[in-house]
C-alpha cells in the first residue's frame, strides 16, 4: 500500500472513530446517563418580606435501583444573586424529590431554617444564613 493509500485509511479510520464517538454521546444523552449534571427545579418559595428567594432543586435521577437523590437548595436574594447553595440527600427508597419532601421552612430575622423528609431518613434540618456565612 501506497503512501497516499495509508493516508487515506487513516482519514477514514479518524472519521469512523467521530462518527462513532458522536452517535455514543448522543445515546447517552438520549438516555439520561449523563443526567447528573443537570438540576430540575422543583419548587421555588419566597420570604414574606419579599426579600429572598429559596430554590429546591434534584440534581440528575435517584441511585438506581433505591438508593439516595441528590438535592440542592439555594436561596438567593430579591435581585436574583445567589447567596449560599446547600447539597444535600434524601433517602426515600429511589424516588424523585418533590413539594411533600420540605416539611417547614421558617424564615427567621438572620436565617431560613428548611426541614427535609423522606420515607427512609430521620427529619433533616437545613439551616442557611442570610448573609452568607
């Protein structure tokens, strides 16, 4: 085989390699595999003062098959700037999170104190400061 032979096989074999490195990206996406690393919102709540903002968010899917969901809360304040951001797991036999998963929020003078439940996992209290610290 010729040089230009050989390079042409090496062109192709490079192409081959993109094509198929593109269509397994794109399976895996489709799939959700890679869905970890988006959050889906689930609820957002806002103080009675107006002033802040909490978001409840599950980052990806829930281990397969039972196991723990990846959640984040972030308050921010009435100009939409993140102050803190809280990740944390609910332990509720595999399923999403949802609205039923916060038992309480208080939003107190210097804090927001957040009370998670799940199905499997004792309350947890979640306490978040105002002025981040």
């Amino acid at each position: 085989m010729g040089k230009t032979g050989k390079t042409i096989l090496i062109v192709l074999l490079i192409a081959l390699a993109l094509i198929v490195g593109t269509f397994l990206l794109v399976c895996a996406l489709w799939s959700g595999a890679l869905n970890f690393m988006l959050p889906n919102e689930i609820a957002t709540y806002h103080s009675p003062d107006g002033e802040y903002s909490l978001v409840f968010e599950q980052m990806g899917d829930p281990a397969w098959p039972f196991g723990p969901t990846d959640v984040r809360l972030t308050l921010k304040n009435n100009n939409g700037k993140i102050i803190e951001r809280v990740s944390t797991q609910l332990n509720d036999d595999g399923t999403n999170a949802s609205e039923n998963n916060i038992a309480s929020i208080s939003w107190n003078s210097d804090e927001v104190v957040v009370v998670l439940r799940a199905s499997e996992m004792k309350d947890k209290e979640v306490s978040i400061s105002y002025d981040n610290s």
